[in-house]
C-alpha cells in the first residue's frame, strides 16, 4: 500500500497475538522515525534487532547477531518480521525472514526512495560478502510493503536524488511518462510531494508488472538490473561508500554509451 499514514494498516496486518521483530538501523530509531517506532511497538510485543547504516548491515556478523537475537527470544512461525529503513535494511530482513526457520512471515517499511520502488518490491533480499553484492541470498516476497511518502520529508537532497536514479530506470523500462515528469520538472522533482508519489506509483507498478511475469529472474526480470551491472561493481571497488542509485546512474550512463558505441541505439 501507498498511503501517508501506514501505522494502523501495518499493525492491523499483524496475526493475533503475534509478536514483532523490528529490524531498523539503530540512527532511525533516535532520529526521524523514533515516534514511529514508539508508537509501533505500543501496539504489539516487539524486539528491536538494531543495526549498523548503510550496506554494512548486509554482512555475515549482522545476519548472525539477528539469528541469536531471535532465538534468545525464542521467535516462532507464528511471529512476524518488520524491515524499517533503506534498501539495505529490507534486503537485510527478508533474508533474515526466509532464513529463520526455514522462512516466517516479514514486512517491509521502505523509508528511502531506492527502498521503496526497488528493494522492497519484487522479493529479492540477501547479504554482501567478498565475493559480492547480493550474491548470497533468497527469493522471499513479504507478505505486505507499506509505503509512506512522508518518510521522504526528513531524507537528505542527496539520498532522493540517488533514490530517484531507480524511479528513472523504470522509466527507460517501460514508462516514458517517468521521464517527461522528471524533465519537465527538474530539480522540482525532489521537493515536489505529489509529484514524488506518482513518481513512486509509477515505478512500482513497473517493477510489480515485471515481477509478476518472471518472479526468479530467468529472463525478462534481467530489464530490471539496467545499470546494475558496472553500477555493482563500482559499488563493491568504492567499498559500499557510494551511494547505490549513484552507481545505478553511472552504470545507466555506461550501458547507452556502450550500446550506442555499438550500433543499437541512435544519439
């Protein structure tokens, strides 16, 4: 869902009796979303599994504190995991999910642009490791996304504007109008709230579309990593330092250079 207010649509979604793991970067939890997550756990039993910003929560170390974490709180398949933050956040989570007992039920609570029309649509959720991005991980859809645009109020110029190399992306794929939106409004795009919410409907009925006809990737879903694959690698050389939608956007680059160099596409 797509709405301003989330809260009671994420709580009512919960199973009766059930409690809730809250897997949220410990900086949100003091800063723009620690009403959110008071209120949120006054409605139902909660464990906040806390973790580090950024790309560094998709590691081994944080996946195994998780683990522990629910098992000494002894979670079970009837209980339910919350990914709150950014794409690393939900990527985090879902694995976690689909990994604890052989998979519970999770949600994801995108709060960034990238998170809420990439990572937290279409089921792919894992780690990092040496050998690489997301190369360890699982298909594992939550049972529910709640998106909330006004999370976006609090987020800095520069994580929106990287947010919005995914929203571009999905224009390139299949729906120009993104990108006559996005022109016609330039640097508007980023404080213009009704605009960002149709930008955000937009792009995650592309990726749903997608999805829904390829959901592991064995063909047409590939559209869907335009820009990803220099975008990955520039990511893993700068160390997960960059920005993922700021390599995404150099790769986009790259990949109409190279395809134009090649003959398959006019300046």
């Amino acid at each position: 869902m797509i709405e301003s207010e989330i809260l009671d649509a994420l709580v009512s979604s919960f199973a009766p009796k059930a409690r809730v793991a809250l897997v949220i970067p410990e900086s949100l939890t003091k800063g723009a979303l620690k009403n959110f997550v008071t209120e949120l756990s006054a409605h139902t039993e909660t464990t906040l599994i806390l973790t580090p910003d950024g790309e560094a929560q998709k590691s081994v170390a944080v996946l195994e504190s998780a683990w522990n974490q629910l098992g000494v709180a002894g979670f079970t398949r009837n209980d339910r995991i919350v990914g709150i933050g950014g794409g690393a956040t939900t990527d985090l989570a879902g694995f976690l999910a689909s990994s604890w007992l052989r998979g519970i039920d999770w949600s994801a609570v995108p709060t960034s642009l990238a998170g809420m029309v990439d990572a937290a649509v279409g089921g792919k959720t894992g780690i990092n490791t040496t050998a690489g991005k997301n190369l360890v991980g699982a298909f594992y859809s939550p049972t529910a996304v709640f998106i909330s645009p006004r999370f976006l109020s609090s987020l800095p110029a520069a994580d929106l504007a990287a947010g919005l190399a995914e929203v571009i992306k999905c224009g390139f794929i299949a729906d120009p109008t993104i990108l006559e939106l996005v022109a016609a409004a330039g640097s508007r795009t980023l404080t213009d709230a009704v605009l960002l919410e149709e930008l955000i409907c937009r792009a995650v009925q592309v990726k749903a579309d997608v999805v829904s006809q390829d959901f592991k990737e064995s063909g047409l879903r590939e559209i869907l990593n335009y820009g990803h694959t220099l975008g990955h690698a520039i990511e893993k050389q700068e160390r997960y330092s960059m920005r993922h939608g700021d390599a995404v956007s150099i790769g986009m680059v790259f990949a109409a250079e190279l395809a134009h160099a090649s003959g398959f596409i006019t300046s």
